[in-house]
C-alpha cells in the first residue's frame, strides 16, 4: 500500500517487488498473495492489463487511517474517554492540527 500511495499510479506486482527488493529479498508469490488479500478486502483495485494485473488504492492513505481510527473507536463503549486518553499523547503540533481539523468541520457545517 505505502509503495502504491507514494507513486500515485497503478503498479503491477513485478514493479512492485522489483522496488521493495532495492531493501531487501521479497517472494513474486508473496507479493501476489498480500495483493490479491487487499483487493478482497477492498483495499485496492485492480484490472488486467495484457497478462498481468495491474493494482491501485480503493482510497487514501489519510481514508485509510481514518478508517482505521474508527474501527479503534468502535471497540469501546467510551468513545470519549478513548478520544481523551489520545489526546493526552499528542504532540502539540498534532494539537493544533486537530483543532483546525475541528474549525474547518465546523465551518463546513454551519453553511
């Protein structure tokens, strides 16, 4: 997912090992397997392109992340007091992000 965030393209399996071996041994197989397991999932989509399937996010690595904030806040039955206990372990940089997160929501939704 990082490699295809980054590029911003669709890639096939092939450019993707080819890249991730820059770092280190990785299996075509491998490759192929943990694709064909987000494309199930519905994490990335993919259509054939002469013989070779050629892979793109379903969505953002920022939707992504969203998504898996809220599947963290669906396992609890206090959802403030998780929000709370995050909160607590942010950075004052991330503090302020979010507080202009909230401000632009709120705008959005005053209109």
């Amino acid at each position: 997912m990082d490699r295809l965030w980054s590029w911003g393209r669709p890639a096939t399996v092939r450019e993707v090992v080819d890249d991730l071996q820059q770092q280190r041994a990785v299996a075509y197989t491998t490759v192929t397997t943990v694709a064909d397991i987000l494309h199930t999932k519905g994490w990335l989509r993919r259509d054939k392109v002469g013989r070779a399937w050629v892979y793109e996010p379903t969505c953002t690595r920022e939707e992504y992340t969203a998504r898996l904030m809220h599947q963290a806040l669906d396992t609890t039955s206090d959802r403030a007091g998780a929000l709370l206990r995050f909160i607590d372990r942010i950075s004052e940089d991330e503090a302020t992000a979010l507080l202009a997160a909230l401000e632009q929501v709120k705008a959005r939704d005053a209109q």
